[in-house]
C-alpha cells in the first residue's frame, strides 16, 4: 500500500473508546449508522482507507472534521476535504498537512508528494484567512515547499498569513524581499520582514525607505541586521520624533561617536546617561553630550524633570481591583501617551498573558487588536481606537464596526484570533 497516511509530528490523537469494529460492521455503520455511530467509527486510525475515503463525503459536517482530524485518513481524502464547505474541517487539513508535508523525505514516493503538495496549494488559496494562516504558520520553517506557494503567502493582504513566512521562510530570496516590498507591503508584514535573520543591506535600506515607526524597532532590535552609519542616519531622522525607536537606537550595539552625538540630542537625559554607560564612552565624550543635555533643559527642550509616576502595572492594578479601570480611564491614558498603562490594564482585563497581549498588539493587525479589546470586555468604539492609536493600523487594514455600532466579527472568529497568538 502507498506511504499515504499522514503523521502527527508528535501529537497524539484521541483514541475512540470502543475497539474497531470487524470490517463487515463498519460497512454497515457507514451505510445505515446514525450519526454518533459514524463519527466514532471515524475516529478510529486503524480504519480501513476506502471507508474513510467514503466518509469524506458524509452529508453531516462533524463526521467529516473526525475524519479531516484523523491521522490514519489517506491523502486521496484529504483532496477532497481541502474544499470542504466547511471551516472546520479545512482549518484540520491545513493543520495536518501543514506537519505532513515540511517532513516528507527523499523515501517519500512521488505520488504521495504530488498529492500532498496538491492539497496544500488548495488551502494556500483558501478563502479564509484563518486556514492560509494555519498553512503559513506550519510551513514557515520548510525548505521543501514550492517556491510560489511561499511567495503567495508572503504577499498575501492578510498579516496573519504573510507574517510567518516572511520572518523565517527559507524560501524567499532577497530578489523577493525587495519585489515584496516594492509592490507596497502593511505595516505588519513589513514589520515581520524586518525580524528575518542575515538581512542583506539593500533589503534593509528598501525597509527603512519606508519610514514605518514599527518595521525601523525591529529592524535596530534585530542583531543581525546591518546597520551602518548613513542607515542608521536615516533611522535617526524618524526617531527624533518616534519615542518608540529611543531606546532600541540606544541599546544598538557598536555605534559610531557621531550616531551616538545625534541620538542625544533628542532622547530622553535618562537615555543620555544609558548612552554613556553602555557604549564606554571616552570621559570628554561624554562631558560634552552632558552638558548638551543640561542646555537642553535650560532652554525648555527637555522640559523639567517630571515627578516620577508609580510603575505602570502597579497603576493600572491598582484601579482594576478598584473597580476604576473603565474606558474613560484607558482613553485618558492613550491622550497622555501613557500606553505602557494602556497594555497593563489590557492584560488585567482581558485576562492574557502580557506576551499573548504584547504579540496582538504589536502585530499591525486590525483583526488581532479588535480580538483583544472584545476578550477585555472593550467596546467596539474603544476597539477602533486601539486599533488607530495603540497598534497603528493602516486606515485600510482597520476593522470597522458592524452597522448597529458593535462587533462585525462573530464570537467564534474573534475567540479564534485569541488564540492564534497563545
């Protein structure tokens, strides 16, 4: 019998709590059983090939997610359940598939791996983002993929798709980086590109071109991205009004004297001094940029030394067991730019772990950030505005609100993008 059965990488599947039955039996449960009785038949890996394949096309939809789950189901099925009208089921497919195919070696017979590949170009171009996700999420390591279906999920509009293969495909050349980014790219994904590992200068040079806020913070936090004098120029050109880039341009390692000079003319007196201390200045060096900063606060650019606030969690807890962290209290937060406040009292209310919250948010994605403001108990108007002002959505990429002012997206898509980011 061909290599046709799929394996789990690992995971074990649920075994059905009754022996399997002879094969007459089981032809009889196909033809006559009720539908419990053919979903447990179903379950079982063990099942011969042609009743699986049959109940493929069972006319109830949960017989047929058992058997899109099961690891014994030949690739014949899996064809067929890759267009299935049914969400569920296709998310299965892309989940095993997505395993079966990145571990297909050299012994794998040329029959199995054409109609493995096949199944997966069926659910690369699947109509839901969340099944492309599930593929580029699982394939995003593989070197024995086609070339095109990375590159259309790279290019995908969704982030949720394109973001996991364009930071660690090995796949996609430079000469694909740099048409990616020329054919325009959202912030997300151009955010995701930045994180790739052994960027080449030009592909680096064309991401800072851009001069997106996000894409620039990875880019300086990626060790191996190259980053010489007259790029990191540029990257300070943005930055003297992007709070966000001051402490990565300071904690950049090897940076010349003069990088060093034009960052301390707009960071932070605290930054001047981390500046300092991290780089080893030379005492002269570093008397200049003091006194630099002292002429600073004297003629108001630093303003005056702000009293020092309590740390941000201990704020936005502090209110949460108090009953006082409403809405009112977040947009007061976001006026103020406090938005280390807003993400603590987003984990306190959604109940996430600051790294599930810290993903969605830093994802570029309108999907994720309203997901995480319904987990949180937000309004749909509040949604809006994390997704503007907190994780700065392109205009395009926002989700809008349904007609009536709440929610357009359903419970289950919204719950689905929670845990996507776990």
């Amino acid at each position: 019998m061909l290599e046709w059965v799929l394996g789990n990488k690992g995971k074990k599947s649920k075994k059905p709590a009754k022996p399997k039955p002879s094969y007459d039996e089981a032809k009889k449960i196909a033809a006559e059983g009720d539908v419990a009785a053919r979903r447990n038949l179903a379950a079982h890996e063990d099942l011969e090939p042609e009743l699986l394949y049959y109940f493929a096309t069972d006319e109830a939809a949960e017989v047929r997610r058992v058997v899109a789950r099961n690891d014994g189901t030949p690739l014949q099925a899996d064809v067929i359940l890759a267009e299935d009208v049914d969400e569920e089921v296709r998310a299965q497919i892309a989940v095993k598939i997505g395993r079966l195919v990145p571990n297909l070696g050299e012994d794998a017979t040329e029959r199995l791996t054409t109609m493995a590949l096949e199944v997966l170009d069926i659910l690369a171009r699947d109509e839901l983002p969340r099944v492309r996700a599930i593929v580029s999420e699982e394939i995003k390591l593989a070197a024995n993929v086609p070339h095109d279906i990375v590159r259309r999920l790279a290019e995908d509009i969704e982030d949720i798709v394109a973001t996991p293969v364009l930071e660690y495909s090995p796949l996609l050349s430079d000469r694909d980086l740099l048409e990616i980014i020329a054919s325009g790219v959202t912030d997300g994904s151009l955010t995701a590109l930045s994180r790739r590992q052994d960027l080449i200068e030009s592909v680096v040079d064309a991401v800072v071109a851009i001069n997106s806020v996000k894409a620039m913070k990875a880019l300086l936090e990626n060790t191996s991205a190259p980053l010489g004098e007259e790029t990191l120029d540029k990257i300070a050109v943005v930055a003297a009004g992007a709070t966000d880039l001051h402490m990565p341009m300071v904690n950049r390692d090897n940076l010349s004297v003069n990088i060093i000079r034009r960052i301390a003319t707009f960071v932070s007196a605290a930054l001047v001094d981390v500046l300092i201390d991290r780089h080893e200045l030379a005492p002269e060096v570093a008397g200049t940029l003091r006194q630099a900063v002292r002429k600073r606060i004297d003629v108001g650019d630093l303003g005056a030394e702000e009293p020092e606030k309590e740390p941000a969690d201990a704020r936005a807890r502090e209110m949460f067991e108090a009953g006082s962290l409403d809405e009112d209290a977040i947009l007061d937060a976001i006026d103020e730019k406090d938005l280390a406040f807003v993400r603590h009292a987003v984990i306190l209310k959604s109940g996430l772990a600051p790294g599930v919250v810290g993903k969605m948010i830093e994802s570029g994605s309108g999907k994720a950030l309203t997901a995480l403001a319904w987990k949180a108990g937000l309004s749909m108007d509040m949604a809006s505005t994390l997704q503007r002002r907190l994780g700065h959505v392109e205009a395009k990429s926002m989700v809008p609100a349904a007609p009536g002012g709440g929610y357009a997206m359903s419970d289950d898509d919204l719950q689905w993008y929670v845990e996507f980011y776990h």
